[in-house]
C-alpha cells in the first residue's frame, strides 16, 4: 500500500497534518487564554462581591441604627403627646370648675364694693 501513495500526494497529506496540527495549537491558545480570562474575572467577580456584601453589611447595621433612633424620637413624640392630652383632658374636666369660681369671685367682690 505504500507504493500506492506517490511523494506528491504524501507531501500534501504532510501539509495538511501541518496545518491541522497549528489550528489544534492555535485552539489550544484560545481556550487557554480564555480560561485564564475565566478565572481572573472569577477572581475579580469574587472580590466585588466580597466588597459588595461588606456595604450592604455597613449599611444594613446604619439603616439599624437609624431605624432605632428614629423609633425612639416617635416613642418621645408619642410620650409627649399622651402627656398634653392628659393636660387637655385634665383643663377640660377641671374648666367648668375653674369658671363657676372665677364667677362666683366677682360676684363676691361686686357685692363688697356695692357695701
């Protein structure tokens, strides 16, 4: 069988076993370049995450602390509020007292001035 292949036809077979054997390197180059690429940005997405998760880390604990401030002004707010309307309440019970005795004082006095 050997004899059937002339040194022409061997030589193109030789040629294109070249050409076959740089594409394979030249594939190889790629996928290695592209796997290095994979793994620098898996590096980089690893970091950005890490850093990612440290502010919403940060910010979760401000958002806390500001939650916490801001419920402890309304507890005051509401504090306050209870106290002026017990105040309000208090006057509106006590009113009617505090004006049948300011009336009955006058009263009085225009009774001793009439004297």
């Amino acid at each position: 069988m050997a004899s059937d292949v002339t040194r022409d036809e061997f030589q193109h077979l030789a040629t294109r076993t070249d050409i076959l054997e740089r594409e394979v390197e030249g594939e190889k180059m790629v996928t290695r370049h592209i796997l290095e690429q994979t793994r620098r940005n898996g590096d980089d997405l690893a970091t950005v995450k890490t850093r990612l998760d440290q502010v919403e880390t940060r910010l979760g604990a401000r958002i806390d602390g500001l939650e916490k401030r801001l419920d402890d002004r309304i507890d005051g707010v509401e504090s306050r509020l209870g106290g002026l309307t017990h105040k309000v309440d208090g006057l509106v019970r006590s009113l009617p007292e505090i004006v049948g005795e300011a009336v009955r004082q006058v009263f009085r006095e225009e009774r001793e001035r009439k004297r």
